[in-house]
C-alpha cells in the first residue's frame, strides 16, 4: 500500500538536484568535453544520504578497506552523487578490489533501481584509507584510469573514517586521473587536505603517483525529506551523541599517529647527526629544519587534540554522570 504525498517533506526547489534528467545526462555523455579539457570536472556534490552511507560503511570496516559504488548525473562540470551502495568485496589494509561477485551485484542492483523507476547511472567509485588520508594510491589510479577510459563520466571518492572521527567532520576526497601524455600538475607534498602527514610506510607510494590525478571541490547538499529524517535521528540519539568520548572511539588511530610521528622524528634525528658529523650546510640543511618543524607541529596538534578530548570528557562526566574522565584514562567509572 502507497501512503499519500506529504507536501510538506517536498521543496520542488530544495530537491531539484534530485531530479533526474535521463535526456540532459544523456546529451552530455555524447558531447563528452572531458576529451578535450582533462579538468573539466571541477566539483562533486554528494547527497546528505549518500554521504551517510558511505561514511558509514568505512567505518564498519575498522582497519580493512571497503568498497562501493555510487550514482548520479552530470551537470555542467559538476558530477552529482545522488545515492551511493556497499559492494560484498573482501579488502585489506592496503588494498581493495572488486571481484566477479562484485560485478554480479552491480548489475542485479542497478536492475532492481530501475525496477524501482530510479534510472541514475553508477559515475563513480567509493573506497576507504583508514587512518592515512584521502589521495589515491598506485591501485586505485590504474582501477580510476581505467574506469575513465571505458566507463566515463567517472569520478573516484576517497573516505578517511578515522580522521573523521577524530576531527569530527567527514574527512573526504574527490579525484580523477589524468590522461596518459598530459603535462601533470605541480607535485604536492606528503600532507593530506587536513595537513596531517600521510603515515611514513605510504609516503612513497602517495609521492610515486600524486602527479597522475586532480582533486575536485566535494560539496553536500540534502533534501527536505534529509533534513527530516537527520532531525529525527538527532531527537532520538542526541545524548548518546554528546555523551561518546572520541578519545576511546578512536584511541586505536591515535596510537598508530603516535607510533608512526616517534618512527620520522627518529629519522629526522638520524639525519640530524649525520649532517652535524659531516658538517654539510645548505638546501639539505634546510629541508631537515623545515621538516623539524613540521614535525613539532603535529606533535602540538596530537597534543592540542587529547587535552581537549580530555577537557570535553571532563565536561560531559558532570553533565551527563556517565564517568567519561575515568574512561578516557583507562579507568573503569565509578559506581554512583
């Protein structure tokens, strides 16, 4: 049975990035300017329940990888995410790929859409880096490359669920590759959009491929029935929400900062020493300082970060009497 249309959970104005124009996207597909400007995606706009799901779906994978597709539709130089879906695909700490099972759900849940009279095509590709950033690794270029070369429009979203619980927003990146013979754009440094460093075992392959892709502009947007619905699980979860202690939530990731920011300051002291025995001044000399004090840097943001973390937990232990400073601690909470 069909309920009947509440107007008041639809804005035609607020929602008409969820209108589908099968016509509109399909005459772009033809016209396919991308050939001719290799930048011509600038922004990707993703949808407060695509957004959810995703990031959702990255952090049930912990330390694993996970995978999944999204779709949507092409307007102007913005690809829009409408909606996005988990694959049944096994990762690991380094990798994911999508398998012959994989490719079988595509297709049976793209039917099932259609089915459903949701004709949005898939236009991208979504994959979690717990813990290291959102860039694209060697794997995911070649997955991304090919992609573009037979599946176009086609864009790559990139998801760091341990960042975004830390940092208490989604941590989030969007990306495509440059064609093969196009002159790359200047390459980047080993920092992520958060200025965090990328972990020192994935600085060689961020640095090896950084200059083979292009980050587009991510924005959201949601519709009168999202508002709705985040309002109402917002009603429903509100103390649970203020009560969590991002310290334990995600105590694993700021153990691994801590050990990989103790692994480059040793490094760096070693070559220190070296450049102090052999007396050598100039360019080298200088990027050791730079990279010093990029160093104590992040140590004062890790730092910044637990005192507030214990400050908050302090807070919410005398609003909410839930022990939240003898949990962050590693004590169990008194009895009251």
């Amino acid at each position: 049975m069909e309920l009947p249309p509440n107007p008041g959970l639809v804005d035609v104005q607020r929602d008409a990035l969820y209108a589908y124009d099968a016509e509109a996207h399909k005459a772009v597909v033809n016209a396919r300017p991308w050939t001719t400007d290799h930048k011509y995606f600038k922004t990707v706009r993703i949808s407060s329940v695509a957004m959810i799901k995703m990031v959702m779906h990255a952090r049930s994978g912990g330390n694993l990888e996970v995978m999944g597709m999204m779709q949507g539709y092409i307007e102007g130089s913005t690809m829009v995410i409408t909606d996005a879906y988990r694959l049944p695909v096994e990762g690991t700490e380094t990798r994911v790929n999508a398998q012959d099972e994989a490719n079988e759900y595509m297709v049976e849940y793209l039917r099932l859409c259609r089915e459903e009279n949701r004709h949005e095509n898939v236009i991208g590709w979504y994959h979690s880096h717990p813990g290291y950033g959102c860039w694209l690794s060697g794997i995911d270029v070649g997955t991304q490359s090919l992609q573009q070369q037979f599946n176009e429009p086609f864009v790559a979203v990139v998801i760091d669920p341990d960042r975004t619980v830390s940092q208490n927003k989604v941590e989030i990146g969007a990306f495509r590759t440059i064609p093969e013979g196009v002159k790359p754009p200047v390459a980047t440094n080993a920092t992520t959009g958060d200025g965090q460093s990328v972990p020192l075992n994935k600085v060689e392959d961020f640095g090896a491929h950084s200059h083979r892709y292009y980050a587009l502009d991510v924005e959201h947007f949601k519709s009168t029935l999202d508002s709705k619905l985040l309002e109402t699980l917002w009603n429903k979860y509100w103390v649970q929400t203020l009560a969590q202690n991002p310290l334990l939530t995600n105590r694993d990731y700021t153990s691994s900062q801590m050990v990989d920011l103790g692994s480059r300051i040793s490094k760096a002291s070693k070559t220190i020493e070296m450049l102090s025995t052999t007396g050598q001044k100039g360019p080298k000399s200088d990027a050791v300082d730079q990279n010093v004090e990029k160093l104590l840097g992040e140590v004062k943001q890790i730092a910044a970060k637990e005192r507030s973390g214990l400050m908050a937990a302090e807070v919410k232990g005398k609003v909410f009497g839930c022990g939240c400073r003898a949990q962050a601690q590693g004590a169990q909470p008194e009895n009251p």
